[in-house]
C-alpha cells in the first residue's frame, strides 16, 4: 500500500478561487488489478482551462488536472515499471490507472522513447505537452499563417501565447504579442516578436494595437476573450483568421460577460472564427510533439517555467495564475 495525497474540489468557485476551495486529504492506494498501474506524480500542471471546467463539475472529486508521472507499480505489460506517462489524474501525488480503459478523454500517454535526456520531464506538461499541442495545431490548423502575414496572440507570455508567437516567427509571419507587465514584454521581445505591448498600462488598446499592427491582423490567437477581442476584431483583415483557445478575462466572472455583438463585424470581414480544444487532435500530438523537441533542440522554440515546490503548494501555484504571477508554463514540482 502507498499512501497518497490529492486536492478536492470542495467548494464551487465565488469570484476568483481561494485555498479554502480546495481541500488535502489522504489516503492508501488500493491493490491494482489486472492492467492497472500505480504512478508517483513528478510533475502536476495548472492551467486557466481548469477554472472554466470546473464549472461543470460536482464538488467532492479529485480536482482536474494534468500530471507527469512515473510507474512505480505494473499489472500492465504496455506499462512496465519506470515508464514516464502524461494523464489527466488530477491533483494527486500517486494514482492508480487504469490502462484498459476506453475513455478517449483520459488518453495515458507515454513519454516518448527518444525524448532527450537534458531536457526537462516538465517539458511534457509544457511546450512538448498539452500547451504546445495547443499553440502548434490550434495556430496551424486554424489561423493559417502564410508567409508575411501578422498573427496576435494575447495572453503571448503564457505557456501557450509565447509558443504562438515563435511559430508565426518560423513560418515567416510578423507576430505581436500583448501581455500585462513590461518584464513580459521585454521577455516577448527577447523570444523575436516584432512587437509587443503591456496592455494594463497603453492608454488605448486601439491605439496599441493601431501601432504595433499598422498593416492589420491577419490572424488573431485569442487567450483572452470579452472586450478585448472586441477591440480586436476591429483591427481584423479582410478574410482572417480567429482561433479561440480561452477566455481567461472571464472564467472569474460571477455573470456572464456583455458587450457589442461581433457578427457584423465578422460578416463584412469575411472572417472565419473557430473554438477549438486541442484533444480533437490527439492523433497527431506524438507527430506534434517531436516537432516541438526538434525545434527546441534548434533554438527555434525557447521557453520558461514558473516552477512552484511541494504537492501543498498546488492551490498557491493555480491562483497564482490568474493574477500573472507565471511568465510561461506555470508546474508544480513533486
């Protein structure tokens, strides 16, 4: 028996979420059964998306989320011991697996063979993960960027706004990026966009968005939603492209957010707008997922990681979030 520690979702969220919503508990792992394996967490992520799941989710469970682990225990011939796996098992330090299931939304997967060994296992829940995934496919699929146009990404000094950014660059596109302090925006320009701005601090974000786009967006990255993607579509081509990846400037709302209606907008634009979530993919992540290792070991992609210590610390780190205290990847280290 190994005992664990896992985080319940105990309180819905009022506003913003507090560490009294969460609550630790303890507990013995049971005995596996035939094609289950037992996996010590090393690395568990937190991410905006949680905030607007949550929602829809009764109190009571283990709260949502994606780890990096490591099998320690196998009734599992696919799985040996020692294996390194991705899985949404939620805010646990271990977890029992099951890797028969069927459940095409709590897809196990390995880390792959040839992942190199001087880059970090917390990659796997970043730019090589679920983040990566969503940058690479949610910009390529949706927004097609062809060489010379301008993709915006909001939200670019996240996990996922600071990979779109690079791979408009490699695709020969000009990319601009707002983020919400100057030290994020010295960091965006560090990574090679053409432009960024800190968007608590322009006077106007017509202005901003006038000037570090003079020429129009062509292809919008939205992390951000409400007025200012309202904001932006007004700065949209003829025929662009908009690909909604969240809504971060809303999941803490207590009402559901107003503002003008875009559909004229859109319409005399010609626009195609399109939500995605990135698991409608999945077949194409381990493709996806070389690709980033290759561009990273190129010094085509580079990254951060805001790194919280200690499995207590997880309500800190996911709060932490939504105040902007992450520049990149926001993981918390077993």
């Amino acid at each position: 028996m190994v005992k664990s520690k896992r985080f319940i979702f105990a309180r819905q969220f009022d506003g913003a979420p507090k560490e009294s919503d969460f609550q630790l508990v303890e507990e013995e792992t049971p005995e596996l059964k035939d094609g289950e394996i037992l996996v010590e967490s090393l690395f568990n992520s937190v991410d905006p998306y949680m905030r607007a799941y949550t929602r829809q989710l009764p109190t009571g469970i283990t709260m949502i989320g994606e780890g990096c682990g490591r099998v320690i225990e196998s009734k599992s011939s696919d799985f040996p011991v020692g294996t390194v796996i991705m899985g949404r098992y939620g805010w646990c330090t271990h977890t029992v697996l099951d890797t028969k299931s069927k459940d095409p939304m709590n897809v196990i997967r390995k880390a792959p063979a040839d992942y190199p060994k001087d880059l970090p296992q917390s990659l796997l829940l970043g730019a090589v993960g679920m983040p990566g995934m969503t940058a690479l496919l949610g910009l390529t699929k949706l927004c097609e960027p062809k060489e010379g146009e301008t993709v915006f990404v909001n939200g670019a000094a996240g996990a996922v706004g600071s990979i779109v950014g690079q791979i408009a660059k490699i695709k020969g596109c000009r990319a601009v990026g707002s983020a919400g302090s100057d030290a994020k925006v010295a960091w965006l320009k560090e990574l090679g966009f053409d432009a960024a701005f800190n968007y608590k601090t322009v006077s106007s974000l017509d202005a901003a968005l006038k000037e570090a786009a003079p020429n129009g967006i062509d292809c919008y990255f939205d992390n951000v939603g409400a007025d200012f993607s309202s904001t932006v579509l007004n700065h949209m081509n003829l025929f662009g492209r908009m690909a909604i990846c969240g809504s971060i400037s809303t999941y803490n709302d207590k009402e559901p957010a107003k503002g003008p209606y875009p559909f004229v907008t859109i319409l005399f634009k010609q626009m195609t707008v399109t939500g995605f979530i990135v698991t409608r993919w999945m077949n194409e992540w381990p493709k996806g997922m070389t690709q980033m290792v290759q561009w990273i070991k190129a010094g085509k992609i580079k990254y951060r990681e805001h790194v919280t210590e200690g499995f207590e610390n997880m309500p800190k780190a996911f709060i932490g979030m939504f105040v902007g205290e992450n520049t990149g990847k926001a993981v918390v280290k077993l």
